[in-house]
C-alpha cells in the first residue's frame, strides 16, 4: 500500500508538472516549425498585422529596416491605389507617418525644399493649406484671396514656390507678395 501511495504521488507531481511547464519565448521561437506558425498567424490576421507594424514603426531597428527594405518600399509607394488604400484603412499610421516625415524635414533642409516643391505643384494641396492657415488666423482675408488667385491663373507644373521656398515673382496686378500684407 505504501509503494502504491508513494507511486500515485510521484505520478500526480510529475504530470501537473509537465502540465504547468511554459516554454520561454526564445525556446518557442528557436523551433523554426512554431516560429513560422507564428509568423504565418500575424501575416493573415489583420489586427495581428497592424500591431506588428506599430511596434515596427515604435523600433528603431524595425523602422530601419523597413526603409532599407526597398522592394517594400517601393511597392508601398509606387502603388498609389495601395497606398490609399492603407491610409483609408489606417489613419493613425498615415498620421504618424506624415508626422515623422515633417519631423525628419524640419531637420533637412534639402528635404525640406523638396517637401515644399512637391506641394507647390498641387492646387489642391495648397488651397486646402491655406484655408487652415487662414481659418487659424495665419493668414488675412486679402492675403488668401490673393494667393488663390494667383494659383488659379497659374500653371503649377512650373510650381508656386521657387528658390529658397518663398513665392516668387508678382501677381497679375504687378503687386509683390509682401505688399498686400
């Protein structure tokens, strides 16, 4: 009886300790079969997938390496119906992406001038640009109507902002800028 007790306990410790085992995250992610499970699991799953793409974004080395990652890079930029379509479906991270391209051109002048050139050839942009101006009180009444219709007669391939990012030139009344301010 005494062989039985000690028996059926030995057996009752060893299985609720096999039980309660929990493998370490570096023991699950060294067996490549439960790595690539895991990995297949976040690539198919879209919640999943938008977190690892923020903590991507919050790593210095993710961030790193998804701007050295040219293909993807390229394939997020050159593929503008994708493009919208992954700021339609995530705001936060077309925020946050804008955010830490104004940042890094805040930094960089050559950046900067090339930020300003490019918006300088979109109407659009820059209409909707200088309506928030105005609305926040950056910008008069006679200064917007002025600027917006010098863009209107203008033909932005050639581009609003010229030099060192300052608006070039005078309008149709031969007025600068600067003198209606």
């Amino acid at each position: 009886m005494k062989k039985t007790i000690v028996l059926l306990t030995a057996t009752v410790a060893i299985f609720f300790t096999a039980c309660n085992q929990k493998q370490s995250t570096d023991a699950v992610l060294e067996n490549e079969t439960q790595r690539q499970e895991i990995m297949e699991t976040i690539a198919n799953d879209h919640e999943m997938m938008m977190e690892m793409h923020e903590t991507m974004m919050n790593s210095e080395h993710g961030k790193m390496m998804m701007m050295e990652n040219k293909g993807m890079m390229k394939m997020m930029m050159g593929d503008k119906d994708h493009m919208r379509e992954m700021m339609q479906e995530n705001p936060e991270m077309m925020q946050g992406m804008m955010q830490n391209m104004m940042q890094m051109a805040e930094g960089d002048s050559t950046m900067q001038k090339k930020m300003t050139g490019m918006m300088a050839n979109h109407k659009g942009m820059m209409k909707n640009m200088m309506k928030q101006m105005h609305q926040k009180g950056m910008m008069s009444d006679e200064c917007m109507q002025s600027c917006m219709k010098r863009m209107d007669g203008m033909d932005m391939g050639d581009g609003m902002m010229q030099g060192k990012g300052e608006m070039d030139g005078m309008d149709k009344k031969g007025q600068s800028h600067e003198d209606h301010h």
